[in-house]
C-alpha cells in the first residue's frame, strides 16, 4: 500500500475524515496483500470488477498494479477473456484498456 498512489476518493476522505479514511485503508490494504489469495490475483480480480463496472480508470491503475505484482500480459488477457465471457463486448471495451 506504501508504494501505491491512493485512488482519488480516498484522497480525498483521507483530507476530510482521517480517522474513517484509516479504517477503508485498512480495509484496502488488505485487499491488495498476500493472503488466501495473493496480492496479484487480487488485483486482476479488482481489474475485472472495474471492467464490468465501466470503470476505464479502474482498469488502467489496477492492471499496472498487477503488472508490479506479478501479472503477464498473458495473465491479465486471459481475464480480459473471462470478462468478455462474462460481460460480453461492453466489459471487453472496458477491459482491453488495460492494454493502453
């Protein structure tokens, strides 16, 4: 969580609330560390939820934090697979920017 830049809105209630910000970021980092999963599976599973929720910006960051945690580009195109699957065409807009 160090080395990772905070998403906008936790900046942000980082600002405004510190004391509720430390709980999410608690929270957060947990979500972005080894444990029954690891840190990189977490990530591409984080990757694919922005996919399938229109999130283009949550895609980009998320895939590059796989990437640094681990992730080919094999791994990360075969969710992008899976979101296609799953998701159809909308989520493989959405997905394949992580690519860019």
């Amino acid at each position: 969580m160090e080395n990772m830049e905070l998403p906008e809105f936790l900046q942000i209630l980082k600002e405004k609330d510190p004391k509720y910000a430390a709980n999410l970021l608690e929270n957060f980092s947990e979500t972005q560390t080894d444990g029954a999963l690891s840190a990189k599976t977490k990530l591409l599973i984080a990757m694919a939820l922005d996919a399938g929720n229109g999130d283009i910006d949550g895609v980009k960051a998320l895939s590059q934090h796989a990437r640094e945690a681990g992730a080919t580009e094999e791994e990360i195109l075969e969710v992008i697979k899976v979101i296609g699957s799953v998701c159809g065409t909308q989520g493989l807009f959405y997905a394949t920017k992580a690519f860019k």
